[in-house]
C-alpha cells in the first residue's frame, strides 16, 4: 500500500469537510478516517467520496431513514407499571422486597440468607454492566435509525407473543387447578395437614410465577441485544477487541439476569413456604418433602420456554429463508443489504428468536435442574435420616449463586485494549472467550469443592462429600467436553466444516448431502460423554458411604444429580457466550444496511462466525445438561408415582406391549414435533418469499435505490405466522403426555393391570428423552455447520461471495436454518417440559 505524507491526508480531510459540512452534517468524524483507521488507501477515500459528491459512486440515492415501526409504547404491562411509579416509592418498594427476602432468609436458614445476598449483589453487578455498555456511542443516525427499526419490531412481537402465551399459561392453570382439587393425596401429604386446596393453590402459584419470571427472563435477553447490537457496530469502526468486550458484556448482563432470577425465585418459594406452611413443626410437613411444591414453578417456566422458542424460532427463520433465498441467490445482493425488504424482519429475528427464547430457555434448565436436584436430595436424606438435610436439599441453589461469581469473574476477564484506535488483525475473538471460560472453569472447580464440604458433609460418611465434589468435576469435565465437540463440528477452522464447504464446489446436492452426514456423524461423541458422565457419577454417589437402614447405597442418584450441577455451575458464562451470537450478528447487519467500510465489515463477520460457533456450543451445552436433568425429573417421576399409589415403582419393563406401544409414541412425538416446526418455519418463509420476489417486480427502483422497500411488510407477515404456527407443535407437546397417559389408565383398570397409565408415561418419557436428544444433536450441529460452511466461503475460500460455491452454500444455510435454531432448540425444552408434566401431573395417570 502506498503511503501518503501527512499533509497530503489533512488537505484531502479538510476539503472533505469544508465542501460536505452541509450535506454529510449527519457523519461524525470517525465515518471520515474509518477507512484510514483499518488500513485502506487515503486517496481512495477522497476518492469515494468525491463520488458519493458528484453521484457516480451510487450513494446519493441510497436510502439510508428506515420505518418507525411503533405506535405506542411496547413494554410489557409489569414493566410499565413499574415505570410510571414515582422513583422513591420504587426505591421503598424495592427496599421493602429486599427486607422482606432477607427475614424470609433469616427465619428458614442461613444458607437462604447467604442464596439472596449472592444474588442481590450480582443484580447490583448487572446494572453496572448495563451503565457501561449503554455509556458507549451509539455511532452515526443512520445506524440510530435501523438500530430503532429493529428495536421497535423485536418489542412489539414480544408484547404480542407473550400476551397469546400468557392466555394459554392462564388457561392451563385454571386445568392443573382442577385437577389438584379433585386428586388423591400422598399420606406424607395427609399426615401433615395440607389439603386438596392448598396443595392445588400452591402448585398455581408456583406454575404462575414460573411462568412469569421465564417471560421477564427472555424480555431481559431481549431489551439488552437491541440496544447493543448498534454500540458494537459503532465499535467495530474502531476495534475489533473493543466490539467484542461490549458484546460479551450485554450478554453477560443477560445472564446473570436469568441465572439470578431462577435461583432466587426458588428460593423465594422455598423459604415462603417453609415460614408460611410451618415446616418442621410438630404435625407439619418435613423439610424433605417440601420440594415437591416447587414442581410447578418449573413447569411454568417450561411452558413459557417452549412456547417461546417456537414463536421466536419459527419468526427468525423464515424472515432469514425468505431474504436469503431472493436476497443473496436471486438478486446477487449480500447478506444485510438494504435493499432486501426481509432485511429488518431478519434482524428483529436474531432478538426474539436468539435472545428472548434462549433467556428463557437457560432459565428453564436451571429451574427445573436445582428443583429436580433438590428433590432427590431430600428424598436420600430422608432414608439415610440424616440429621439436618437441609444441606442436601439446597445444595443445588449455593452452586448457581457461586455459579454469579465466578461468571462475573470470567466476564470481567475478557477487556478491550488499551488504545482502542488500534485493530489486531490477529486476535481470533474465539481464543479470547475462550480464556474468559477456562478462568470460569478454573474458579467453579474451587468454589464447588468448597460448597460440597460445606453441605454435603455428615458424620454418617465423613468422606461422601469428596465422592459428591468429584461427580461435580465429571459433571465440569463434561460441560467442557460437550463445548469442544460442538466447536470442532461447526467451527470452520475445523476440518469437518472446511469438508461441508468443499462440497459445495460440486453443487447444491452435494451440500445438502455433506451437511446431513456431518449432522448424523456428531451425534456419537456427545452420546459417548454422556454415558460416561451418567455411569461415572452414579457409581460415585453408589460409593459415598450414604446407605438407608437396610445397608443399601441410595447416593447414586444424587450422585448424577450433583455432576449435573457440575455441568450447569458455569451455566452464567454460557449463556453469554450464547447472546453475544445474536449481538454481533445484528451489529454486522447495522453495518451493512448503514454502508459502513468493508473493513468494518469484515470485522462484524468475523464476530458474527464466532458467534454462530459460540450458539452451536451452547445448544450442544444445553442438550447434554438437559439429558441429565430430565433423567432427575424421570426419577423424581417415579418416586412421586411410589409415594401416590403406596406401591414401589422403580423400574419400567418394555416387554409389556402397552409400555411398549407408550415409547413408540414417544419416540413419534419428537419426529412428528420436528416435522410440524420445520414446516412451521417452512410455509412462512413462502409468504415472505412471494412478498420480497412481488416487491423486486412491482418496485424495481430499489435495486439502484431510487425507491424503498416496504420493510414493514416481511415484519408483519412473519409475526402473525410465527404466532399462528407456533401453536398446533406447542399443543401437540402439552397436550400428548396427559391424553396418552389417561387411556392407559381407563384400560388398565378395565384389564386390572395396576399403574398401567404411569407405567406407559414412564416409557414413553425414557423413549423421548432418548430421541430427543439425538435429534437435538443432529439438528443443531448440522444447522451450525452448513451457516459456518457459508461464512467460510464468505471469507474468500472457494471462490467467495457471488461464486456458483457460495450459492450452494446458501442453500445449505437456508435448510440449516430451521434445524439450528427453531426444531434443536425447541426439542430440549421438550424434553424437560415432557418430564416437568409427568411429574405434575402424576396423581393423574393411577
């Protein structure tokens, strides 16, 4: 590159700013060196925009105001109400909720006491997070301009998904209702004086409030990846390190968030009841049974996940279809271009698919993990009698609190450079998160052993608790196991996804065909680390000392319970390794619709290919730790069943034809949910096809930027197909479970086979569980791999954008793009939902 003197570059830029004062008054001064700043000749930016003065460059016309989408404010009703409250009555509010937690604390137990401290303090730390990341620029108007476009079509879907699913959570509450008044009660339950009604009030309750802090969860992903995607696209003109800090640090004020929500709204349960149902008194309920009442604050949260993951899934996939398909393969125009009148509905999808539905999904996991774990730990403390179970039972909520801490760590390690002028075309932003996960790693080891000898110590076996911190170690071993397989398969740095591009030198088919082996191959490893962690944490916990009054070992249970702990105490930095995905990518799009310098996009891109690999880790992450967590609630499930019917349940024989028949259903349920979500995503991205091809026909000034494309349309269209589709898969989900359960129970008591319903249900969970998770699999690392396979080709392997190569890889993406982030995602909180129902509705099916 020739090199100017400096007098030369100051007389080019004060002509520039002399003669264009007026009409570029809109640009700051960084739209003027960015070009400079990465390293591009100086007489060619006095050149370009020469051009751009005189007309022959192509941007006099280029439009550059988009659509005002809102019609009045877009907040959810809580958060407006909270809004129009004066400051210091919010201030005593929230003083008295604080106070009010901490005497709840203080009368259950000191580890409460220490759950809300931890949590309160990492919501202080997630504000601060917010200051900082809003404090940064947010760049030109122009990218102010799409940043609002996609800010106000992300709120407004929101306010309209969640109002539909709040309907149907109201409307299955007033079901679980019914039915817990008219159900039979445990002699546990009888014995301690709660009756059919408060039981069935409780469980509302609880399912309500899941169901409401799963939606505040995904609004809260939400509301922070609008407003950084342009404060990382403004950055990305002067740094890449310093984009990546502001992506990292959004999505970590979104995790702490959710992670903190989940664990103290456990808490908050747990200790309400504890104080307000007299637990432990004489002739009350015992401490070890009192997880079970939290059931439904899991269900709750699962059904708002699915629903939400559906919706957004369905939203974000067809507006991505239909503006790849017209956009890139039929017109020739890149991705992001603002020409393409999809452009904003797919931006807008990254927010409500990628974030809100992932917010709620994570805080899913967690949920109903630390309830399943809780569960079985006081169900081994009360056969053990262990003198103070209160350890065991709430185990599970100190590791996610210490889980905050070390996250926090992790995510404050991750800094932008000194002078933020400066671009290190070296860093590769995957290497650093990934530093920024093994010092999170590293820390939760230390702070899990610690937390094992606090709590899981007793005098009946003084060394079960080292036994219980390393089934955390296996479970640590294979979070990080399960984030290295999905890089390696969708990683393009990697062999398999340079192979899937490859394949697309040879055409369409080839690809399609590449793409669905390398799904199928993936499955086998994450399979192999599961049942190793299973096997291995069972016989850890078989081995930890802890034996009931016959002599038998009852710790492998809880065991496999703590390893997934284990896999889920970093659960805070995945999930902003999971936001930072959507985050850069809607930066890239910013870029790209405001005609930034190719350099800049070149560094939204590279972003942008990590974070589809940092989105493929954590749909992995989150596969595995739902494959251990839905094995707790499978053997919470029977013993809940044991304790109902007065009859020992521990085992499901398949040789019977109707258990059987139960894991074909099962098993038939997740094809037939994949099947409906796909062409959900399917029959929408049609209509936004036909609208985007009718409005290249009717308006054929937008390709030369004479006349603008009605974004507006594609955001309608998507929207009310994404809330209309997403019903018939989430009601095949909700509904199957209790239909299939309560036939077998008519015919078994015609035949007299005895638990027949809850045996069929058993089978039928195990067997869904099974192939939900390989489909899962298959789903999520084939869609990752073929969109890394085209942003691979992007960087200019193969031929580059454009090329025969790139078209092919294109449409790999597109078939991708339902599997990765509509069916994956959707399966996993399937599963979980799955076992969450059975375990509610238990009493049903005897």
């Amino acid at each position: 590159m020739s090199v100017l003197p400096f007098a030369v570059c100051r007389q080019g830029f004060q002509f520039l700013l002399e003669r264009f004062s007026d009409r570029y008054a809109s640009y700051s001064h960084w739209d003027f060196v960015s070009l400079l700043v990465h390293k591009v000749n100086p007489l060619q930016s006095v050149a370009m925009y020469v051009d751009m003065e005189n007309g022959s460059g192509g941007y006099q016309e280029r439009s550059r105001t988009f659509p005002n989408m809102r019609s009045k404010s877009q907040a959810p009703l809580i958060f407006r109400i909270l809004l129009g409250i004066n400051a210091r009555v919010l201030y005593v509010l929230l003083l008295l909720l604080v106070g009010m937690m901490f005497y709840l604390g203080a009368s259950t137990s000191p580890i409460i006491f220490f759950v809300f401290s931890i949590c309160i303090i990492s919501f202080f730390f997630s504000v601060y997070l917010t200051k900082w990341v809003l404090a940064k620029d947010e760049g030109p108007s122009e990218m102010v301009e799409i940043s609002e476009a996609i800010r106000d079509g992300a709120e407004g879907f929101f306010k309209t998904q969640y109002g539909t699913i709040s309907r149907m959570a109201m409307f299955l509450a007033l079901v679980i209702l019914c039915i817990y008044l008219f159900r039979n009660m445990t002699p546990q339950q009888e014995s301690s004086g709660l009756g059919r009604s408060t039981s069935a009030y409780i469980t509302v309750v609880a399912f309500l409030l899941g169901a409401l802090c799963s939606g505040i969860a995904g609004y809260i992903g939400m509301w922070v990846s609008v407003r950084a995607n342009v404060r990382v696209s403004s950055a990305a003109r002067r740094s890449a390190r310093e984009a990546l800090q502001i992506a990292v640090r959004a999505g970590g004020f979104s995790a702490i968030i959710v992670v903190g929500m989940a664990v103290i709204g456990v808490a908050f349960l747990y200790a309400t009841f504890y104080v307000f149902l007299g637990v432990d008194s004489p002739g009350s309920m015992k401490v070890t049974d009192l997880p079970l009442l939290l059931v439904g604050y899991g269900f709750g949260a699962s059904f708002v996940a699915l629903f939400a993951q559906l919706g957004g899934g369905i939203y974000t996939k067809a507006a991505d279809v239909g503006a790849d398909l017209v956009g890139k393969v039929e017109q020739g125009i890149p991705e992001d271009d603002p020409r393409n009148p999809a452009v904003i509905a797919d931006l807008v999808g990254d927010n409500v698919g990628d974030c809100a539905a992932r917010g709620a999904d994570l805080f899913e996991s967690i949920a109903a993990e630390i309830i399943s774990a809780m569960i079985l730990g006081g169900t081994m403390a009360q056969r053990c009698k262990i003198e103070d179970p209160s350890g065991f039972i709430l185990f599970p909520l100190v590791v996610h609190s210490f889980d905050l801490v070390v996250s926090s760590i992790g995510i404050l390690s991750i800094r932008g450079t000194r002078d933020s002028g400066i671009v290190v075309p070296t860093e590769d932003p995957m290497a650093i998160l990934q530093k920024g996960y093994s010092v999170t790693i590293i820390l939760a080891v230390l702070t899990f052993g610690v937390s094992t000898r606090w709590l899981l110590y007793t005098e009946q076996a003084p060394s079960a608790w080292l036994n219980f911190a390393l089934c955390g170690l296996v479970g640590i071993m294979t979070a990080y196991a399960f984030v290295w397989i999905s890089k390696y398969y969708t990683d393009y740095k990697h062999e398999p996804v340079r192979v899937l591009a490859l394949s697309s030198a040879t055409g369409h088919g080839t690809n399609i065909i590449a793409g669905v082996s390398l799904g199928l191959e993936s499955t086998a490893l994450p399979v192999l680390v599961i049942s190793v962690a299973i096997i291995s944490a069972y016989w850890l916990g078989h081995t930890s000392g802890l034996v009931d009054d016959s002599g038998y070992p009852t710790g492998g249970l809880f065991g496999t319970a703590v390893a997934t702990m284990g896999m889920l105490s970093t659960a805070a930095y995945v999930l902003t390794m999971d936001m930072f995905g959507p985050i850069a990518d809607n930066a890239g799009g910013i870029v790209e619709m405001s005609q930034q310098p190719e350099s800049v996009r070149e560094i939204t891109d590279v972003l942008d290919a990590v974070g589809n690999t940092t989105k493929a880790t954590t749909k992995g992450f989150a596969i595995g730790s739902a494959a251990l967590a839905s094995f707790l609630l499978f053997s919470a499930y029977m013993d809940e069943v044991s304790s109902f019917a007065n009859v020992s349940f521990n085992q499901v024989d398949i040789a019977i034809p109707e258990v059987f028949i139960g894991g074909l259903l099962g098993s038939t349920l997740i094809f037939v949910f994949s099947a409906w979500a796909c062409s959900a995503v399917g029959r929408t991205a049609q209509e936004v096809v036909n609208e985007v091809r009718r409005q290249f026909i009717e308006r054929p000034g937008i390709m030369d930027y004479t006349e603008k494309p009605d974004y507006s349309r594609c955001v309608a269209i998507v929207a009310s197909a994404s809330l209309r589709e997403m019903i018939k898969p989430g009601a095949l989900a909700t509904i199957s479970p209790v239909v299939i359960g309560l036939m077998f129970r008519l015919l078994g008591y015609y035949t007299g086979h005895q638990l027949l319903g809850a045996k069929v249900v058993a089978s039928m969970l195990m067997f869904a569980t099974v192939c939900g998770i390989l489909m899962a699999l298959f789903l999520n690392t084939a869609g990752g791999a073929w969109d890394n396979a085209k942003k691979y080709i992007e960087t200019g392997a193969l031929g580059g954008k454009g090329s025969d190569c790139h078209k092919a890889a294109v449409t790999g993406d597109t078939v991708g793009d339902p599997f990765k982030d509509t069916a994956g995602p959707s399966l996993h909180v399937l599963i979980k939902m799955l076992a969450t129902i059975t375990l509610v509705m238990a009493p049903v099916f005897l």
